[in-house]
C-alpha cells in the first residue's frame, strides 16, 4: 500500500491512474455504443439485450461498481493533476500559442466535466426513470423509453450536443491514455493518432446515430 500510495503522489503516478481508468471508460462506452444499435433491429432485440444484462445480476453489479471507482479515480485524479499544475505555474502564461494542441486536447477540463453532469443526468433518464421528459418510463421497456424520450426536440439535441463532447474527449483521450500507461512513445502529432480517431468517431456515430433516427423518424 506504501508504495502505491507513493507512486500516486507522483504526477506520473496520476497521469497513469488517469491513462487505465480512462481505457475502462473507452471500453464501456464502445460496448455501450454497439448495444445501443439494437434499436435498430426492433423493440425484441434491444430489450432482450438489456433484460439479459440485468438477469446476470452479480456481474453487473460488479461492472457497475467497477465504472463508478474508475470514473472517480479519474475525476480526482484529473482534479489533482489540475492543481498540482496550477501550483507549478501560479502566473498565467501571457501569450498562448496552441501548437500541436488540438481542439480535443483544450477541451479536456470541460468537456470531462460536462461528461459528469451528463452521466448523472443519463442514468436518472434511461436507468432509474427519475427524469421523465416524456412523461412515462418503463423498466422493462427500453425501446419505449428511448423513442418517446428521443421524440421531443430537445432531449434529442441535448444528446446530440453531449456526443460531441465525448467524441472530443475520447479522440484525446484515447490518445493519451495510451501514452500515460507507457505503451506508445509520445508524440507530438496528436492527429496522426489514427487509432484514436477511429475510436472516437466511430462511438460518436454510433451513440449519435440513435437520437437522429427517432427524431427523424426512421426508428418509431
Ligand atoms: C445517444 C447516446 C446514448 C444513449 C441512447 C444511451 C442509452 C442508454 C439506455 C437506454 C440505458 C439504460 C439501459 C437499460 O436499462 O438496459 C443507458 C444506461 C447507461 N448509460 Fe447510456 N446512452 C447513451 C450514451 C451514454 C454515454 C456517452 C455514457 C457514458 C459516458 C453512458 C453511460 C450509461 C450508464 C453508466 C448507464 C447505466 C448502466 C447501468 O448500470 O445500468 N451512456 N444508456
């Protein structure tokens, strides 16, 4: 535990904290994101697929339990990171230039924060059915519950929006993540990273994919 501990105090220790809770986060949302395409094969085929991860019961309490310990180590080590580099730089820098730096990369504080507040959002919207903007939820009923919700405007363009953010921060993030557990040597052409952009791109089409097609009425 000593050495754990002393290994995280270090930027690098949570730089890499940052890089494997990261790859977690990457994995859920590419499985997430696949899921999410049943709806185009119908109402049988994406609520069977959500009734079957419900009836494994333990294991998705542990795949639960695991994603919210990674998203709060990644949050706090993404806070302390932050300040740690606030500390070593009190002065703000007078003239800015981004070089290699991409939109992705500026946006990381942001967009990660803006991720959180959708997270929780989400899960009070699809999971426990606490936010109704349609009005009606049902448990057992995904399929339901993602095209009435979907068919307002505005639920629709707020994930539309949100997706946008996330396919921001997983491109950069994917990215460096990488780089953090010390398996690709750094770079300085981020949008060379063609993995990563493939990654990003193809989980912000498919998440994307599915609050288009309700509001423009192709899944009903
Ligand atoms: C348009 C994009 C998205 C759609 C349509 C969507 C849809 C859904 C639905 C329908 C559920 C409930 C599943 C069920 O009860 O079987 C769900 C759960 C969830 N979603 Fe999403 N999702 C989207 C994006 C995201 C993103 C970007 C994240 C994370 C960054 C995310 C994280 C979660 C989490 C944590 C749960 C709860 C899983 C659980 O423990 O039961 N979702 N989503």
């Amino acid at each position: 535990m000593g050495r754990l501990r002393i290994f995280y105090a270090s930027m690098v220790g949570k730089k890499v904290v940052m890089g494997v809770t990261g790859l977690i986060g990457v994995g859920f949302v590419i499985m997430h994101s696949l899921g999410n395409l049943l709806v185009f094969r119908g109402p049988a085929a994406i609520n069977s697929y959500s009734h079957f991860l419900k009836s494994t019961g333990e294991l998705l309490w542990g795949l639960r339990i695991l994603l919210i310990v990674a998203v709060m180590f990644h949050v706090i080590a993404a806070v302390q990171l932050t300040l740690q580099s606030r500390a070593a730089r009190p002065l703000a820098y007078t003239k800015q230039e981004h070089q290699a730096a991409t939109v992705a990369s500026r946006t990381m504080r942001w967009g990660g924060a803006l991720l959180l507040v959708f997270i929780a959002l989400h899960v009070l919207h699809f999971t426990t059915g606490t936010i109704r903007p349609a009005g009606v939820f049902s448990p057992d009923d995904v399929y339901a519950n993602v095209v009435t919700s979907f068919r307002i405007w505005w639920v629709a363009l707020f994930y539309v929006a949100v997706m946008v953010a996330l396919g921001l921060h997983l491109f950069h993030g994917a990215w460096s993540s990488v780089r953090s557990v010390g398996v690709s040597p750094p770079s300085p052409q981020p949008l060379h990273h063609r993995i990563s952009f493939a990654i990003a791109l193809l989980v912000w089409a498919a998440f994307t994919a599915v609050p288009i097609a309700v509001a423009a009425g192709i899944v009903r």
